[in-house]
C-alpha cells in the first residue's frame, strides 16, 4: 500500500459526512470543509510513527480537528498498538483513522483530553515509595531485580532465620516490623522458607544464596523494627 492508497477511502468518508475534500493544501494531506466549521485536516502514513504524531500536533496550530491516518492492519498485534496509539492520540488530542479495502475505521475523535486518575494506582504507588527502605535500585536497569519493598521484607525475614534458626509469622511481623510476614512466609514466593511444624518457618539453602546475593541490599537496613532499636 502506498500513501495515496489511503486519500480516496478517506475523501469519500468525509464526502458522505458533508464535507468538501482537497488534498495537498499547504502541506496538509487532506483538508475538509464544511460550512462555516474550522477546516479538518488529515494527515496521511504508512505507519504510526512520531514523525507522523508531530506533523499532527504542527497542524492543530491551524485547527483543533486534525486526524492522522494509517493502514488497518491484521491480529493481535495490530490490534495492541492500535490501543496504545487511541491512549496517545488522546493525551495529543488528535484523531485516528485506519484505512482498509472496505473503507475507514475511526479509532478515536480529536478533542480536548484530561486524563482519568486511578487512585489505587496512586495508593500502590505511595504506599510501595513509603515502605521501601532507602533506593536500592537504579533509575533506568532492565537486566537486574528490582529491589522492591516486598523483595525487601522477605530479605529480611530471610536474614533473620538464619541467625535465629527458626520462627513463626507472629513473632517475625512484630520483631521486624513485618506486618505481612505471615503471608511471605505463607506464599513463599522466591522458593526461600520451609514450613517445618504448625506455624513454624525455617531458612532453606535457596534463601541462604539470596542473603549472599543481596548482601548490599540488607547492609541498609534495620535488623528490628523502630519500635525493638535502641534508642539514641
């Protein structure tokens, strides 16, 4: 498919809609008219890039209606970058159009856009931040763990069975500051700790490694919980 291959589906969805097509006009692809309404724009490409997404943010210095135009593809793929491509487009105010052999889907319409706050994503957000001792990360790592506040409280119930042997989840949570120890420890996710009476947890050789691999991690943290340090 050619660039050209998609002017006359979209010239003939917008004729149906009322409105007077040009193409080419001052470096617009497409320019529809219609009344006395601002002038729609629609540019034109093979494929959704951000070469494309900026042409279209250039033309709304000209109109708030401006569309960009790309091939409809086939399957799951297609289907997911479409998705992403709405929430862009959106956040950008621009339209999106996809243009097949049996005519043009509108993904989404230009138009003002305030995004929609999902506030326990906010509350996860804070309470990981909050319960995350220090910046054990760094900004950016896509090959290492991340070290998270869980990764963190499981470390340290880890270190604290080695040295003690032994423990039950009351004890650990309260010792520690753990409120979640019981469910660690139940759930057991890294494989680390071995239930070995009723309510009695061990260190396994798998959580021992972790407590070598993670040596840096733990030589910031506190051993008890505020309430079990001693006081300055």
């Amino acid at each position: 498919m050619r660039e050209t291959d998609l002017y006359a589906p979209v010239k003939a969805l917008l004729e149906s809609q009322g409105y007077e097509v040009k193409s080419e006009v001052k470096d617009c692809d497409i320019v529809a008219v219609r009344g006395t309404e601002d002038p729609l724009i629609v540019e034109l490409k093979l494929s959704l890039s951000l070469a494309l997404l900026l042409q279209g943010v250039d033309r709304q210095a000209i109109t708030d209606a401006v569309y960009v135009a790309v091939p409809h593809g086939k399957g799951k793929r297609f289907a997911g970058q479409i998705k992403d491509a709405v929430k862009l487009c959106r956040r950008l105010g621009l339209g999106l159009m996809s243009v097949r052999a049996s005519g043009v889907v509108v993904h989404v319409d230009p138009g003002p856009y305030q995004p929609r706050k999902v506030k326990q994503r906010r509350e996860a957000l804070l309470k990981e931040f909050q319960r995350r001792v220090g910046d054990p990360n760094t900004g950016g790592q896509t090959r290492t763990k991340i070290i998270t506040a869980y990764r963190q409280d499981a470390l340290r119930i880890a270190r604290f069975l080695a040295a003690e042997g032994r423990g039950k989840p009351a004890q650990i949570a309260s010792l520690l500051g753990v409120p979640k120890a019981a469910t660690i420890l139940q759930k057991d996710h890294y494989g680390w700790f071995e239930r070995v009476d009723r309510g009695v947890y061990e260190l396994r050789d798998a959580g021992q490694v972790a407590l070598a691999d993670f040596k840096d991690v733990l030589a910031g943290m506190p051993e008890l919980g505020a309430e079990h340090l001693p006081k300055p």
